[in-house]
C-alpha cells in the first residue's frame, strides 16, 4: 500500500498499482533514514546536542581527546570557549543570564569587583555563576558578588488624633505635648507623628487656639 503522504500527490490510478506500492514503502523508509541521519549531523555542530562529534570538538579547544562522560565534555569545551572570549561587559552579561535573571552587570572599580545583580523573586544558582566566574577571571578582579534585589511596598498607615482640655492656672500657658512615636513594623522602621496640632485652653478669649509644635516628622 502506498504511503499516504505520496498518496496525497499521487493521481487515484497509482493506488491499486501493486508494484508503486512497494516502491514508494521502500522509499519512505529510506528518506526517513535519510532525514535522521543529516539531523544528526546537524547535532554535531551544536554543542548541547553533539555526541560523537566531540572528538572534533576536543581538538580545536584542547588538541586531545577528553576523559569523562558526554555532559562532563560538553562542559570543558563550553569553559573553554568562555575562556577564550574577552572579559568585557557582554561576555558577563551572557554569563550571568545562565543562572538567573539577570538585571544588570556592574563592575566595583576600587573594590575590583564585579556585581551581578538580580531578580530576586527567580531561583539563582549562585554556585555555577561563581564556579564559572573563576575559571574566566583576571587576576586584576578580585571576585564577583550576586545581588539579589527586591522591592518592598509602601506601608500607609491612617490614624486619628484625639485632643483634651487642661485647666490652666496662668492665663497663656503652654504645655508641650508630645504627639508622636516611632516603633518596628516586621523588619522596616516607621515613624507616625503630627507636625502642627491644636489645644483647647481656657483663657481670656473664649475658643482661642494656639498652634502647638508636635512630634517628629
């Protein structure tokens, strides 16, 4: 029987021709053999996916073959590749991105750092960035640091202020209140407090208010 992907372009006389049959059954099997093989040469000019072609690989970075598993090859050559690019802000950023999200990429001139800052809500994988970081760096850079970064809400807080009245034996006196107060909310400092507040006296003038100065802004 013939295939139906040869049927679909083959006139209706072609199906009962039993010797087309055998031909276009041998044919497929041929192309898809065909098909897999060039696939599988196209592999062999990836890193990620070449396996036998490793040993081509192995040659151009290290003039020998290496020892150890397909994975454990793959990433010598892939080391050696970093290796050899130069040490300049791109080369770190394509670093960096392998092993999280990266934002951006600074250098600490006199702390002869390099910070790789980061997305703090993503997984990072601090190891590999760190491994891979030695094996390429100068000997004028010191280490690199990742910075996971995060953002913390505003907190709002609302209140209402209460005021009371005081008998004063001297017309005109002034009491000073303190209004405001400061405490920890989890692990960030607040500070609630009135600039300007209003008390009531009695005095001479009946319903005068005298401004008062009130806590810590």
């Amino acid at each position: 029987m013939i295939p139906v992907r040869y049927r679909e372009v083959l006139p209706p006389y072609w199906y009962e021709n039993e010797v087309a049959g055998w031909h276009f059954g041998v044919m497929e099997e041929e192309i898809d053999l065909r098909a897999k093989k060039m696939d599988e040469l196209v592999d062999q000019f990836l890193l990620q996916r070449a396996t036998w072609g490793l040993d081509l690989w192995e040659w151009i970075y290290f003039r020998s073959e290496q020892l150890g598993t397909i994975e454990q090859r793959r990433e010598a050559i892939r080391r050696k590749r970093l290796a050899k690019k130069p040490f300049k802000l791109p080369i770190l950023r394509q670093l960096g991105s392998q092993y999280g999200k990266l934002l951006k990429v600074t250098e600490e001139f006199l702390a002869k750092e390099i910070h790789f800052e980061y997305d703090g809500s993503s997984p990072i994988n601090v190891a590999g960035l760190i491994d891979d970081f030695e094996y390429i760096r100068p000997v004028h850079i010191n280490r690199a640091v990742p910075v996971a970064k995060t953002t913390t809400p505003a907190i709002i807080l609302s209140g209402k202020g209460y005021s009371h009245s005081v008998d004063f034996p001297i017309c005109g006196l002034e009491m000073p209140q303190e209004l405001g107060t400061s405490g920890v909310l989890a692990t960030e400092n607040i500070t609630v407090g009135a600039s300007i507040s209003y008390a009531r006296i009695d005095s001479p003038i009946t319903g005068f208010e005298i401004p008062m100065q009130g806590g810590t802004p």
